[in-house]
C-alpha cells in the first residue's frame, strides 16, 4: 500500500478552521503565499481534490 498523495486536517482546533495537504504540504494561495483554509471538513476535502485535479501551487 503506498502513501496517499493528499488528506484533510484541522488547522485551528479554536477556530474550527481546515486545510487540504499535499506531500505533507499546506495547500496555499499562490499569489499571497497564505494557507488556504476552510470552515468545515467538506469544504477542505472539495479543497483537495481541486488541488489535486488542477495542480494548485503549493508549499
């Protein structure tokens, strides 16, 4: 089994914010350089797979 190219996590635990990572990688804006977040997990996961299928810049 290899390792899964993408997942979701909860950034802020506060805040009830999440993200989408890639390679151990935060997904982020690429013209400020900024985490993208998302307010709920369904979101984040929607986050992904668009990261995923368009290649979104990243860190």
């Amino acid at each position: 089994m290899g390792r899964p190219a993408g997942w979701i996590d909860e950034y802020d635990v506060q805040r009830g914010t999440w993200t989408a990572l890639i390679d151990s990688s935060i997904v982020v804006d690429s013209a400020s350089g900024e985490p993208l977040l998302c307010p709920g997990p369904l979101e984040a996961l929607a986050l992904l797979r668009r990261a995923l299928g368009e290649s979104l810049t990243r860190w």
